[in-house]
C-alpha cells in the first residue's frame, strides 16, 4: 500500500434519477423446511426443551435450520459483488471515508423458492435494481423462470458454477448493464475461502480494489498467512482517512505530496473506524433448557474444527459447529463491509464466563451489595480474560463505535488496561446470536435508516398503576421530561399515556405513532423467560402489528434482557416485531435512578435538536449519557454522598460544579468511574472534607448500574439531524 491515489476525479454521477441513486439488491433462495414456506419455522425459541426428534434438522446449539443453512454458499458469494453501483467505478476516497457514517449494507433477501414471487419480491426491491439471484443447483430452472418473469438484470446461478471466473463475469455483466458508459475499475475481486478470517479480510480487500492497492487484494493461504493481516487493515484505514483529507481539503498534488507523511501520522493517531466483532457461545442454562440431554451431548465448541473455516459450494453440509460459524462469520463480515470498516471473529465466550455473569445477574434479584457486585464483575472479567488478543484490544482502541454479534453482553467487561466496562469507553450494540437463522434474516433483511430531521415525538407508555409506589415515582421523572421538553418548543414532543393492559398499550401506539415508545412497566424473569408485565399479563411479545412498530423501543423496567441464563427476552423479541433499536436493562434497576437516566437522555436529545452537532444517532447521544452517569452511580449510592452532592460551593452546588468546571476534558472513557472518584474527591479536599468523601465511595460504595442497560439491533441507523447536512459531497441512499 502507499500514498498513489489522491486528489483524484470524481468518477461518480450523482444527478437526479441516475442508475447510481438505486442500490443493487439480490436474491438467495433455498428450500422451505417440510414442505412449509418459512424456513426458520422450526429453529428453538426456547421456552421448552426440544427432543433429538423435533430439533434433528436445526444445528445446536445456536440454531439454524439446515433448510436455510443451505443458503449459506449464496449469501457468501454475494457479499463479494457490489452492494451499490458506486463499487464499480473509481470512488473519492473522501466518500469511502464518508460512507463509514451511512452504512451502505448488501441488500439480500433470504427466501424459500416457494414464496420467489411478485408479493415478496416487490415491497424488498423497491428502491433497488434487481439484479441477481443466487440459488442451490436443483432450485435453478425454477428460479429461471421466476426471476425472467419478475425482471432480474442477469440470469440466475448455480452453486456450482460459482467460482473466481463467474465473479468477475457478474461484476462486468453488472456493469455492462447498469452503467456501460462509465470506466470501470480494472482490479478483480475473488472470492474469500478463510472465512474465520473474512470479517477483517474481505472489507480491507473491497478497500484496497477501490484504492488501487494491488498487493492488498490476495488473501492469505489457508496454512497460515494471518501474522499481520489486523495491523496491515488498520494502516489501510490509516491510509483512508489521510488521502480523504488531502481530498477533501482540495489540496493540490504538489501540495499534497510534501503533506503526506505528516498528514499521515496526524492520522495515525486520531483514528477511528467503526468494528464489528462476533462473539460465538450460548449460556449454560439456555442449553439445558432447550436441548434435551442426548442433543447436548452432540454440542461441540465453535471454532474447534481442526482446519480453518474455508468456503466452498458445500460448506452447508459440514458439523453443526461449522455451519454455525459460517452463518455467524457471514453476518460479521456482512456488517463490516456495510460500515466500511474492519470486523474479526472472536473465540467462543467460555462456559464459565456465562455462568459467573449469571450468579451477577442473580445477585441484583436481592439487595444488591456494591462489594460484593466489585467482587462478581472481577470475577467476570478473569472467567472471560482468554477473549482478549492482542488484536482485540488494538481495534477496539481504533473504534468509533462497537457492534456485537453475541448473547453475551461484551460491554459489561474491562478492557485490559481499562478500569471501568468497556460499554463505557464507545457507542456499543448487540446483535442477538439465537436463534441464529433470526440473526441471519435480520442481517440481510436491511432497513432504511430513519431520519428525524431534527423533530422527535416520544410516547410514554405507563404501564404501572398509580397506586403502586412506583408507578408514582416514574410520573414525577416523566413530568420533570415533559416540562423541559414543552418550554423548548415543537422540537420535542412527549406525550404520555395510561396503558395498563396489552390493548391499551396497542391502541396508544397505533394513535400517537411515536420515533420513541418509552414503556415504563415492571419486569418479570422467570425460569427462562423476561417480560413485561402489563396489567395482569405477563408480555413477551406485545404485538404492535405490521407498520405501527416504532423505530425505537425504550423499556424503562427491571431485568428485561438478562444474558446470563440464555433467556428469551422482550428486547430481543421486538426485534421481530419491527422495530429498530430496542433498550433494556440486564438486571433490576431502582425506579429513581432509572427515572434520572430516562430524563438526562431526554434532554440531551432536546439539546440536540435545539444545537445539532455534537449528536448524530440516537447511539450516541445513548452513549454519551450511560457513560457520564457515572457520577449519579456514584453520588446516588448513601444519602451522605446525596447530602454533600448538593452542598452550595461558593455559589454552586458541588454535582454542579463537577459538571461544568472541574470534569471538563479530566474524564477519560475507559477510568470513567476512576476519574470521576479523583475529581470528586479533589472537590472534597478543598472543603475540607476528602477524607470523609473517600471513605464513602468504599463504605457503603456504589453500584455501576448505568453499565447494565444494553442496545439491541441498529440505534446507529437512527439519525436525529438531516443525514445530508453531514455527507454534503455526494448522494447516496442511506
């Protein structure tokens, strides 16, 4: 790699109704299971123990069926084609650059042979060129005849045909098609065989075939060849981010030339790319409750086979362990090509690692103890140490925001070096490994991003009566929101509704079509299933019907996604119902602080609207306010603390002098709740009273409890400003 390309031509026409304002979208088909239409009909949503007879045609224990597992080859394939028609012609690297913060996904559609028609194939590919499909070799005169009367840009193709050879055919035959009158890119693509390795590989060889790095575009034999590969992709986004700013600052050749090495380390130490990690492994009591013992007994560790993960047009028909990895690494790749930056498959999650997260869980059901809560994060942390590489941590250094592919709530450990959780160092979301063929739908199933435009509408759904202690506790958090909220103008708008029964719930919804349902209700983990309680029902899924599902879903109650015991969830589940984002809380949560937490995250969204710039997703502005509550963890904690938080210092109370003069740039992401005690107890030492403040934060000490909410699905996707105020150089669909 080098500095070859920069200040280069546009190559790209972005006009009103140009082919390259459309997306391309494809189509992998497979058999439906027994005949049905619905190929994940029959994966575990596990809230009974499934049989060796019921379950022998989905993998264990992630769950896949191997109906949809033998779309794995096509999908594969088709993350090597071009997701836009921009892939195929010579792009500014100022907009590969930019293209990180829009998410520009393969559209896919994963579907059974016997719904390959008009009715599902219409409302997918509206907005999209339809332009191949992919399928098994005894689907393919079928799927002729389908895709010829339905319009596809090319033929559809056979497993077996698949090769390095048909590759570069699509990708002349795509361009011929859509665009003949632009030059193309002269450098080929071939298809990726280490799969363990395509989540950092692949989007760093699409990467360097734009950027003309021809050494680049090889992969490593699968003998070894992997020494290196993390640092060479990193210098590769290095690289990116120097060239797009040479680009976008215009500089001139000559110019750029004698800038280039010291733009290169500037850099260097400044930069950010978003990562995407995939970490395998279901909880010990998930297994238990969902396979029956002789089905436990085939579960073999992900990762385990003695040869690396190497694609093939058969790879469907390898081990349960096998299939599992390829769907799991396929996802990973699929959102790391997306975000254009780097993604990589972690080690599976140890079973002691599951079992000592859920004896934390379990410790918060009761009066949770903060020495005892140090004591059972510590030990979570040395049960899951062996995940941490050296490449690991180095990305996450390197990481703008962290999406995860697990059941297993990553951001609740210390990185090495770290002294707080990791989901308070950057932005971090879930993605839901089980089942695993949901994973894989909702992975290909790409929404379109949802765009506030500067103007939000929040519907607080109260579900708890006002003759629970609670219930009136929540109301006063929702009245202090509502009031800020009405004195700022129409930016805002929250309206809260009585919902005490599942209807109610439903009907306010359908009504008010909020971007944020916030629903305040008890929570109930019982066995092996989390829900809402709404009036006398417990809810799993609240069946918000299609269309009316919010983009987001904020669930203001107590342990309504814990991880440690594998249990199906509502977060998990709106998912399917629609929604986009979904917040949930791993373990109970006191009404008070989550009161706090609910109302700071409302005014930071006001303060965006109001002031736009320093938020540009609803991840964000999450983030921002989970970390920064780390000094209401800690002043929440005793009534001293509280009592002293709100002593007058001078002619300012202590909590707000830390918030607006002395934390300022002293606060770093990953000793958060390390330097906020330092702050704090330096305020301490100027009245005179450090020594008794210190002893405080040890006696009776404080929970993190803000570190136990979670974001499941795409908070990224949800901009609160015009996405096009932030990319002005080009226009593409987001």
């Amino acid at each position: 790699m080098d500095k070859q390309r920069f200040a280069r031509g546009e190559g790209v026409i972005m006009g009103a109704g140009s082919p390259f304002e459309r997306p391309l979208g494809y189509v992998v088909l497979c058999r439906a299971e027994n005949g049905g239409t619905n190929p994940a009909a029959r994966s575990p949503l596990t809230t009974e123990q499934l049989d060796e007879a019921a379950n022998r045609d989905v993998t264990v224990p992630h769950g896949i069926s191997r109906a949809a597992a033998a779309a794995l080859p096509g999908l594969w394939y088709t993350l090597h084609l071009p997701s836009t028609l921009s892939d195929l012609v010579d792009t500014p690297a100022r907009i590969l650059k930019a293209a990180q913060q829009l998410k520009l996904d393969h559209h896919i559609l994963l579907l059974p042979i016997d719904v390959f028609d008009a009715r599902y194939v219409d409302g997918f590919f509206r907005g999209l060129h339809r332009t191949l499909v992919v399928c098994p070799d005894d689907l393919l005169e079928e799927a002729r005849q389908r895709s010829k009367a339905m319009n596809f840009a090319l033929p559809p193709v056979g497993y077996a045909a698949l090769s390095d050879e048909i590759l570069t055919a699509h990708w002349k035959a795509i361009h011929h098609h859509f665009i003949p009158d632009s030059e193309p890119l002269s450098n080929v693509l071939t298809l990726t065989r280490r799969l363990d390795l395509a989540p950092v590989l692949l989007p760093h060889r699409r990467l360097a075939r734009q950027m003309g790095w021809a050494s680049d575009l090889a992969e490593p034999s699968p003998d070894n060849g992997a020494d290196g590969l993390v640092l060479r992709a990193v210098h590769g986004q290095i690289l990116l981010a120097t060239i797009s700013r040479l680009e976008s600052e215009e500089t001139p050749r000559e110019v750029a030339e004698q800038r280039f090495e010291s733009t290169l380390d500037e850099e260097a130490r400044s930069l950010r790319f978003p990562l995407t990690l995939a970490l395998p492994g279901v909880a010990v009591a998930y297994s238990r409750t969902a396979y029956s013992s002789e089905l436990r007994s085939q579960i073999s560790p992900l990762s385990s086979e003695v040869e690396p993960n190497v694609w093939s047009v058969s790879l469907h028909e390898r081990s349960d362990s096998a299939v599992e990895d390829a769907a799991i690494e396929f996802a990973a790749t699929h959102h790391a090509v997306a975000t254009n930056g780097l993604g990589l498959m972690m080690p599976p999650v140890p079973r002691d690692a599951f079992v000592a997260l859920a004896e934390l869980e379990r410790h918060f059901i009761g009066n949770e103890n903060p020495a005892s809560v140090r004591s059972l994060m510590a030990r979570l942390d040395a049960a899951a140490s062996s995940i941490w590489s050296e490449d690991v941590v180095e990305l996450i250094k390197r990481a703008s925001q962290l999406t995860v592919f697990s059941n297993f709530p990553l951001g609740l450990l210390t990185l090495p070096g770290d002294t707080s959780p990791l989901t308070a160092r950057l932005p971090l979301t879930y993605r839901p490994l089980t089942p695993l063929i949901r994973t894989l739908q909702h992975e290909t199933d790409t929404p379109s991003s949802v765009n506030l435009n500067g103007r939000v509408r929040v519907l607080i759904a109260e579900c708890i009566p006002t003759s629970d202690p609670v219930g009136r506790l929540s109301r006063q958090g929702w009245k202090v929101a509502k009031e800020a909220a009405q004195a700022a103008g129409d930016a805002l708008k929250i309206d809260e509704n009585e919902t005490l029964t599942p209807d109610a719930l439903r009907h306010a919804v359908a009504e008010y079509r909020p971007d944020f349902l916030i629903i305040s209700a008890h929570g109930s983990f019982r066995g092996n299933v989390s829900g809402l309680v709404i009036g006398d029902e417990l809810c799993l899924e609240l069946g918000l019907g299609p269309g009316n599902a919010p983009p987001v879903v904020m669930l203001s109650a107590c342990h309504v996604a814990p991880r440690g015991a594998g249990a199906v969830s509502v977060t998990d589940l709106l998912l399917r119902e629609g929604v986009l984002a979904v917040l949930g809380t791993q373990v109970p949560v006191r009404v008070d602080r989550n009161a706090m937490l609910m109302v700071r995250f409302l005014a930071n969204v006001l303060e965006e609207l109001k002031h736009p710039g320093q938020f540009a997703t609803l991840l964000d502005v999450w983030h921002h306010v989970q970390a920064s509550n780390a000094v209401n963890d800690i002043l929440g904690a005793s009534r001293s603390l509280q009592n002293w938080a709100m002593k007058d210092r001078g002619s300012i109370p202590v909590l707000t002098d830390f918030m607006m003069n002395r934390s300022k740039g002293r606060l770093r992401r990953g000793r958060i709740y390390e330097d906020t005690e330092r702050v704090l107890a330096e305020i301490a030492d100027d009245m005179g009273m450090g020594s008794k403040v210190r002893n405080w934060f040890r006696r009776p000490g404080y929970v993190p409890e803000s570190m136990f909410y979670l974001f499941v699905g795409r908070p990224e996707r949800v901009h609160l400003g015009h996405v096009a105020n932030r990319v002005k150089s080009y226009r593409l669909r987001p």
